[in-house]
C-alpha cells in the first residue's frame, strides 16, 4: 500500500501535464481550420473515386 503514496501524486502530475498540453494545443489554434471545411465542400472534383 505503500507504493500508492507514489504512484497517486505521480498519475496525477502526469493527467496535468497531458491536460496542459491540450489546453496549449486548443490556445495555439492547431485544431481551427475555418478556411478548409468551407472550400472542401464546394469542390467539384473527388479524389476518392476508384482509379481505373
């Protein structure tokens, strides 16, 4: 039982740090692609038809 006196504080620093990245990920706009989804949607020509 001794060993969750490490293994608790440990997990917990980590799920922060993990939790800090995303929150920088989300502040640095890495997942915002407004410009994409507006011109993929009026493209005419599909890349995802079976070539011959």
């Amino acid at each position: 039982m001794d060993i969750l006196a490490y293994l608790i504080p440990v997990s917990l620093f980590l799920g922060g740090l993990g939790l800090a990245a995303f929150f920088w990920t989300l502040k640095s706009k890495q997942y915002d692609d407004p410009e994409g989804d507006a011109a993929r949607i009026l493209k005419t020509d599909y890349d995802d038809r079976p070539k011959p």
